[in-house]
C-alpha cells in the first residue's frame, strides 16, 4: 500500500530542500569569495532561489528571501544594522508576485522573456529592498545605490539560472499545477494500457 504526501507534507519538504540548496550555495560562494578579498563586486544565489519558490509556491519565498539574508549576514560576520538591510530588504522581493497579476504563471514558464523579465524584477526589487532599508537605517543615497552596483552579477546569476530552470520539467512551476499535471498524465497513462 503506498502511502501519499498531503500537499503540505509535499510543499514542507519542497521548501526544506530549496532551504538547504540556498545554505549550501552561499557557504560555497562565501568560500570562494576569500580567494578574491579585493573585488567590489559580489554573487549570491539569493535571487535565483527566491524567484525559484515563488513561482512554486508564491509568497512562501519570502521564507527563502529572509533565510537568504540571514545566511550572508551570518557568514559575512555582520552587524544588526546589516541583518535588518538584508532580511528586512530581501522580503521587498516579494513585490516580483505583481508580475503574476500581470502575466499568470503558466504563461510567465512559458515564455522566455516574460520568465527573464521576472527574474530581473525579483532580484531588483530584492536590491532596492536592501538599499531603503539602509536608507530609513541612516545610510546615505549614495551608499545605498551601491546594493544596485555591488550585486549586479547577482542579477545576472538570477537571470540566467531561471532561464535555465525554466527548462527544466517541473522545477520552475507552479507546484500544484505540477502535481495536477502530472496526475493527469500518470491517468491518461494507466487508461491507455
């Protein structure tokens, strides 16, 4: 007798995964960001993950958004102020879930500009969290501008392992859209034999 996952055991154990790729990525990246200590410019899977479990499950990436700051706080040995900027900051790329009342899922999977125009929206509105988080923190105008500068591999990082994910069946998709895609097919399967 198999026993199946309920849609909350299977989204539990979804996000959990995504969570430990998103750890383990920026560990890595932290690693080998020490052999280049004079670059301005940094790297993170934050926006790539986040854009990821938002097109699965929606506003659970805030999860992974706020997890993705955590993680490079803690690595980069931060101050409070550079939690609050990063957490706080990060959750802004939420507001990517607009592009969703613009474009339904489905049609943003499937097309590859719409999916490339969303993952930049995530990763910009993420940087422009950070950067008025700072602002209402003290920093300067022009500090904060750098959270744009610094990060821009990140977008591009963003940009690109979306679009590559995007190919990939079932990994960027709506998961309930997926389950029932793929209870559909495993019907028509066993009907036909």
């Amino acid at each position: 007798m198999k026993r199946q996952l309920s849609l909350r055991q299977y989204r539990e154990i979804d996000l959990t995964a995504f969570a430990i790729m998103l750890l383990i990525s920026e560990v890595f990246i932290r690693m080998a960001i020490r052999w280049f200590p004079n670059e301005i410019y940094t790297v993170s899977v934050a926006g790539a993950v986040t854009a990821i479990v938002m097109m699965r499950w929606s506003g659970y990436a805030g999860i992974h958004a706020a997890l993705a700051g955590l993680i490079y706080c803690f690595l980069s040995h931060g101050t409070g102020k550079q939690y609050l900027i990063y957490v706080v900051g990060n959750l802004l790329s939420l507001a990517a879930l607009l592009v969703f009342k613009v474009w339904d899922k489905e049609t943003v999977r499937k097309d590859s500009t719409r999916t490339v125009i969303f993952a930049v929206c995530v990763q910009v509105f993420m940087q422009v969290g950070r950067g008025l988080v700072a602002l209402v923190l003290g920093s300067s105008p022009m500090s904060c501008l750098g959270f744009l500068t610094t990060d821009a591999l990140s977008g591009v990082f963003t940009v690109v392992v979306v679009w590559i994910a995007r190919r990939l069946d079932g990994i960027f998709e709506d998961q309930k859209h997926y389950l029932l895609r793929i209870h559909t097919k495993g019907e028509e399967k066993g009907g036909s034999q």
